[in-house]
C-alpha cells in the first residue's frame, strides 16, 4: 500500500476515468475525479439508451482485429481486459450480462444507470472526491494541475500521478468537446469522423421514407464488405452497417469526392430465387401489384426505381439486379460532433510504452483521447475500460518507482 498522502488526480470522468478511479482507490490512494460536466459519464449514459452494449463474444483473436492502432499497449490492454475479465469486473458490482443473438454483450437491465449508480457508490465508499464541473486547463509544474471552476475561479490541485482520461471529439454536449487538445505539450492530431452517418445525393426517396429501416442489407466498398441494418435519414444512411465502413470511406473520401458503395438488399436471397418469385407474379397485374405481391417493401421498390430508367422498370432481369447491386454514391461524412466516436486526438508517438506522457512524466493517458478507431459493438467501450485500466496500473508502478528511488513529487 502507497503512503497514505499518496494523491491521483483522475481528468475525465468517463468509461475510462471510472477505470482508472477504481484501480487506484483499491489501491489505497486519495482520488479526486475532476470532470467539466455536472454528472459523470453522461456518454456512456446516453450510449445505454438503446441498451448498453458493453462487449463483444467473438473470440479474442477476431476481437482485437476490429481495432485500427498504431500503438501496440492499447492492444496488449485489451487482451488484459478482454470479455471475461470485464464481464467480472461488472460481476463483482452486481451487474449481471447477458450475450444477444448478434453476439453482443449487454447487462440484463440494458440501461447504464444501474451500473454507473453501483460504480460510484463503490467510489464512494472509498472516499473518492468528485470535481464536477471544473475544466483541466492543463500542467503548471510537475505535480500541480490547474482547473477551472464553473464560477471561473482559478485553482491549483497537487497530485502524485495523473489520468487523463478526457475523450475526443464527438457528442461535445456530453463533455467530449476535444478542447484538451490545446493544453497538451505536444501537437495533437486534428479530429475526425468515426461510427457516423453519411451524406448521399439527395432526392424524394430519402425524404418519404426518412426514418424506415432496411434490414440485414450488405454494404460493399471495395475488397470491404459489412452486413446489418440501415436506417434512411432526410440527408443518407445510418446504422451498424455503414458506420463499420467508415473507415474505410474516409481513406476513399480523402482522394476522391465521392465513394460509391454497393448494397444487396436481400442477401439472404439469391437472385435466381427472388426473379423466380417475381416471375411468378401475372404480367397482367399493375407493377406496383407485382412488385407488392412478391414481397418486396416499398422502400426496396422506391430505391430500386431511383436506379432504373422508366422503360427498365417493367424488365424483371434489370430489378432483380439492381435489387442486389443497388449503387450509392456517399458524397461525405456527417460531422464529428454527430460521430458515436473519433479518431485522432493525442499522437501516441507522445507517450511511451506505458501510457505516460513523455514529456510530462507522471501523467498518464487513456481512452478515446488515444488516437485509435474501432467500430460499434462493445468495442469502444472495451477500449475505454482496458485503456484506463491500463494507465491505472502503470500509473502504480511509475510512483512506487519512484518512492523506491527516494523521487517523490
């Protein structure tokens, strides 16, 4: 156990703030939460609205690949932390899980309150203080941080280790405004888009069927290939499928001004099957009736139609075909603020091998400020705990080095 003056100061309150917040009070040292917001973990509050999906299933091998890094102990952390170490930690706060049809992870209550509820009254109970609405306006000196009250006071808190765990760009009504970027030593990467809605050329169909769902779609760009729901807006599509190709959309986006992608809408259907359906359908009904009677929606309908010329309406052969080779052109991303996450932020080339600044030894980072990607589906938040968890941990053994090496902030 540290000496009991031992303080950790922990900036960012969120998925991976909390983390770290418990592995150092276990620890036994004096932790203080500083968070600009007036509540804790308002993202991951509103990530539980839809049901909070805390991991993935899949095995660890297939898991890690879904994370685009260049910094390998971020890797190495969510191996640490992976599906059962985490589905535990949830455990040991009462938080029973649950793994859906999709594979994904949620706690059986689905919303997140009851377990941010659990996770601070722990925190609590181990005399943690909580800062809420106070901004880090970074270092002073080693050892000294400055905040920033909500009354625009100036303050001063020591600390022998800090986390910071300050998020990136998107959702700044959440808290996650990215405005830490200008108080870091080093230069930070520019934010940009991740998890996020795109912009396709506009015309009626978005407009009328605004908030329809195309169900279990493939979506096609390239060698790269996603399959899950989409959801039509007034400006394009959004859903699982197409934020797990946004990726791979900013690379095209970025040398071209546009990226044509290729949905199936029934994958599960070959195309012999659904024009012998069609087929099956008399010529003497209207096409409307035939399209109908053969069961296709009138959003798969109005798409299709957008594609064809009039006079290829009525050719079953050209239907079907655009029915599974339906082309859109993605004209952009919708903005950072609407992204579910970002990339960018902190260049890990600024810290060293264990999460710690390199030119502000003693200062640790974590979460989604790290510039990684990763796709929805539990892991962004897997990232944010293991990554915290991880900072926490090598935050431990950088102090006690230096007790032992009679350093002391």
């Amino acid at each position: 156990m540290p000496p009991s003056a031992s303080k950790a100061l922990v900036v960012g309150c969120g998925a991976a703030g909390l983390m770290a917040m418990d592995v150092l009070s276990a620890a036994g040292y004096q932790v203080t939460g500083v968070d600009h917001m007036p509540s804790i973990a308002r993202k991951v509050l509103r990530a539980g609205i839809g049901g909070l999906n805390v991991c993935h299933s899949e095995d660890s091998t297939a898991f890690l690949q879904r994370y685009d890094s260049d910094y390998p102990p971020l890797l190495q952390a969510i191996r640490d932390f992976g599906r059962h170490e985490l589905e535990a930690f949830l455990h040991e706060l009462g938080i029973a899980t649950f793994v859906g049809s999709s594979g994904r992870i949620f706690p059986v209550a689905m919303k997140a309150s009851p377990l941010l509820r659990a996770w601070k009254a722990r925190l609590d109970a181990r005399a943690v203080t909580w800062r809420l609405r106070s901004r880090w306006l970074g270092q002073i000196r080693p050892g000294l941080q400055q905040l920033q009250t909500s009354d625009g006071d100036s303050l001063q808190l020591a600390a022998d280790v800090v986390i910071l765990a300050l998020g990136g760009g998107s959702w700044p009504r959440l808290g996650s405004d990215g405005g830490w970027t200008m108080q870091m030593p080093e230069p930070c990467l520019p934010f940009q888009a991740s998890n996020v809605g795109v912009l396709i050329a506009g015309h009626e169909t978005w407009r009328r069927h605004h908030g329809s769902t195309l169900k279990d779609c493939t979506i096609r760009l390239g060698d790269v290939q996603t399959r899950g729901d989409l959801l039509l807006t007034s400006y394009g599509l959004e859903g699982g499928a197409i934020y797990a190709l946004t990726r791979t959309l900013r690379t095209h986006l970025a040398a071209a001004a546009t990226a044509g992608i290729h949905l199936d809408l029934r994958p599960q259907q070959s195309a012999t099957a659904l024009l012998a359906r069609l087929q099956a359908c008399p010529r003497r009904l209207s096409l409307s009736n035939r399209w109908r009677r053969a069961g296709f929606k009138p959003i798969e309908v109005d798409l299709v139609r957008d594609q064809l010329a009039a006079q290829d309406w009525s050719d079953d052969t050209a239907f079907i075909a655009c029915l599974k080779d339906l082309r859109l052109e993605v004209q952009g991303l919708r903005p950072v603020a609407e992204a579910i996450s970002t990339v960018g932020g902190l260049d890990t080339r600024s810290l060293d091998e264990h999460f710690m600044l390199k030119s502000w030894p003693g200062v640790f980072c974590a979460g989604e400020m790290l510039n990684f990607d990763a796709p929805t589906g539990g892991y962004l938040l897997t990232a944010a705990w293991a990554s915290g968890r991880a900072a926490a941990l090598a935050a431990l053994d950088w102090s006690a080095q230096m007790r032992a090496g009679g350093e002391r902030l």
